[in-house]
C-alpha cells in the first residue's frame, strides 16, 4: 500500500480527455498576486499623472481668462469710439412739447388752426395762437356726424353749419335734445357753441350734436363723467336702418302677392 501512494505522487497529473481526443493541452499561466513593491511604483505614476492633469486644467483656465479680459477691454475700447446717435428734428420737437397751459383772453369763432392740445378719451383741448382755449369733441348717430366747440364766454349762443340752432333745426324738440348736456351741467350761458354737422337727417345730426356737447363738457370738467354715463349721453347709440334684403321689399316686409 505504501509503494502505490508513492508511485501516484512521482506520476504527473495528465488531462484525460486530451489523451484520449489525440490532442494536447498547453498550459494556462496562474495569475500571481502582485507585490509591494509593484503596487508603490503603480501608486507614485497615479500620482504623477493627477498633477500633470492639473497643472494642465490651470493653465487652461488661466488663458481662458486671458482671453476674456482682452474681449472686455476690446468691447468697451468700441463703445467709447462709437459716435452718439443722430437725433432727427422731429423727435427733439416731441421731446420739447409741454402740456398746454389754459390762457385768458378774448375768445373768438377761429378756425381749426391750434398751436397745442391735450387729447384725453373723449376728445381735446385746444389752444390757439391768439391764446384761445376751447373745447373739442365729435358726435355721431345713424348718418350724422358734428363737430363740436365748445368756447368758454359769450352769451350761449349755438351755431350749426354758421346758421343759429333754432333756425338750423326748426323743431322745438330737436333744440331741447341738444341743450340737455348743458341744462345739465348748468353751463348754459357759460359756453359759446360752435359746431358742423353733415350727414343723415335732423333727428340723426341733433342727437350727434347732443353726444359732442357732452363729451367736449367732459373734456372741460372731468367731475361730470360719472353723471353723464349714468344718463346715457356718452353713449354712442347704435341703432341704424336695417339694409333691404333682396327678394323683400324692405329689411323684413315681404311683396304683396293674390293668392289667386
């Protein structure tokens, strides 16, 4: 038993199935575990490489910021060498344009011709070269459409197309329609009313220049909006004639027909 245990350990360990294939199976090699002194020189090129990697990140961003400095001072050396820009005439005219100032002095029927204005919602205010301030807005029913000014002092007088109002319209009513803004605002003999109206019919141009006499009182006192709007007078009234339909005889009314 002994001389067999001794006989295995002298004969070499042999790959079975390669004998029995007619093959032969070379060797692998077995890893070995690295030693101290392999794992110190790894370590020390590790940290080599880190302070090459840094050294050159500083450098990078130190030629970054190079760079940036010298684009600063390149932009700001250009702005200081462009010109300023040329302002036209018409925009200094603006810029100098105050708001007008109310002046007294004689008032009297002009033309449109103004040397400054303050427009607000309703419509203007106006003054002229002589120094005149009046108040301006537009009305507008069905057809019609007036100009209304309104020119503090006078005796109240109301003049349409250069002709008195009574006369202009002829109807008691029509002149009642007109003065209600005033009648309200107890500025019936405060304001010498001058106005143009064209288109439509009487009834159309008197209710157009009801709406200019209250908007251009609006424009005078602001204080007289919120009672103006209660009434209605500064609302555009949008009712108009409806236009014929064809195959109608009107907007809605059909042709007379016999049934037989």
């Amino acid at each position: 038993m002994e001389e067999s245990r001794e006989r295995e350990q002298e004969i070499p360990e042999t790959v079975v199935g390669d004998e029995e294939r007619g093959g032969t199976q070379e060797s692998l090699p077995v890893a070995s575990e690295p030693s101290a002194e392999t794992l110190s020189q790894t370590g020390a090129a590790k940290v080599g490489a880190d302070e090459l990697v840094g050294g050159l990140t500083e450098e990078k961003k130190t030629s970054v910021s190079e760079a940036a400095g010298v684009a600063a001072e390149t932009v700001s050396e250009t702005t200081a060498a462009a010109p300023a820009e040329a302002v036209s005439p018409s925009e200094k005219a603006l810029s100098e344009t105050t708001t007008p100032t109310v002046v007294e002095g004689p008032v009297t029927v002009g033309g449109p011709a103004f040397i400054s204005e303050k427009k607000i919602r309703e419509g203007k205010m106006e003054v002229t070269p002589k120094g005149e301030v009046r108040y301006m807005a537009t009305g507008r029913r069905k057809e019609a459409v007036a100009r209304v000014w309104l020119i503090p002092g006078g005796a109240g007088e109301i003049i349409v197309n250069d002709r008195p109002i009574t006369e202009y319209l002829g109807r008691t009513t029509l002149n009642e329609r007109v003065t209600e803004p005033l009648r309200l605002a107890n500025a019936l003999g405060s304001f010498r009313v001058w106005a143009t109206a064209k288109g439509g019919g009487l009834s159309g141009q008197a209710d157009a220049l009801r709406l200019g006499i209250a908007r251009a009182l609006v424009v005078w006192n602001e204080d007289l909006r919120p009672r103006f709007h209660d009434l209605g007078l500064l609302t555009r009234d949008p009712r108009a004639k409806e236009r014929k339909k064809y195959g109608r005889k009107r907007a809605r009314r059909g042709f007379q027909f016999r049934k037989r």
